[in-house]
C-alpha cells in the first residue's frame, strides 16, 4: 500500500504538472479512462491471455501492479502476477518517475 500510495504520487504529480490547467480534460480522456480500463481493476492480469498483444502491452499501465497487489492478498485463490515481480515495477516505477516528477514540478512552481 506504502508502495502504492508512493507511486501514485509520483505519477499524479507528473501528470498534472506536464499538463498545462486548461487541458485537464483531456488527461481525463485520453490517459486516465484508457489507464483505468486497462489496468486490471475489473479483471485479473491472467484473464487476457487469449489477448496476447494486449497482455503484453497491459504490462507498462502502472495501475495493473497496484490491482494485481491489492488482489494477490484480498483474493489469493485467483491466478495474479508474483509478488516479486510487483515489488521489481513498484521500485523501477519509483526509480523512473521520482526525479521526473520533482523535475517538472520545481520547473513549474519555479517559472
């Protein structure tokens, strides 16, 4: 959840500093619906095997490792990613947006 909590910061501070306040909307509908359908909130990781292109692809939405966590303790009888697989993204996400996100921010908040 830490983890989670973490990145998710990371990647709202991101977002919302790379994108100029009167085009808020289209981060909406472009970014976070297509995030949100495709992160394995309403379906398990393992369900889009007959999708393979898609399975694949799946793999870069950062919300597919927060869902495939929070799934693999509250329903652990469903096939979900390993937990060494989701601690490897949560740390490579952490160590790819944090400078991202701080460096974008000081340039906004300081020009």
């Amino acid at each position: 959840m830490i983890a989670t909590a973490l990145l998710s910061a990371c990647m709202g501070m991101a977002l919302g500093t790379a994108v100029n306040p009167r085009r808020i909307s289209a981060l909406m509908s472009f970014i976070m619906i297509p995030l949100t359908f495709l992160g394995c909130v309403y379906f398990p990781w393992a369900a889009l095997r007959p999708i393979p292109w898609l399975q694949i692809l799946v793999l870069f939405n950062p919300l597919l490792y927060f869902s495939e966590g929070l799934r693999s303790v509250f329903v652990p009888q469903l096939a979900h990613l390993p937990a060494w697989v989701l601690a490897i993204a949560f740390t490579a996400g952490l160590a790819a947006l944090t400078p991202i996100a701080t460096r974008l921010f000081i340039r906004r908040c300081v020009t």
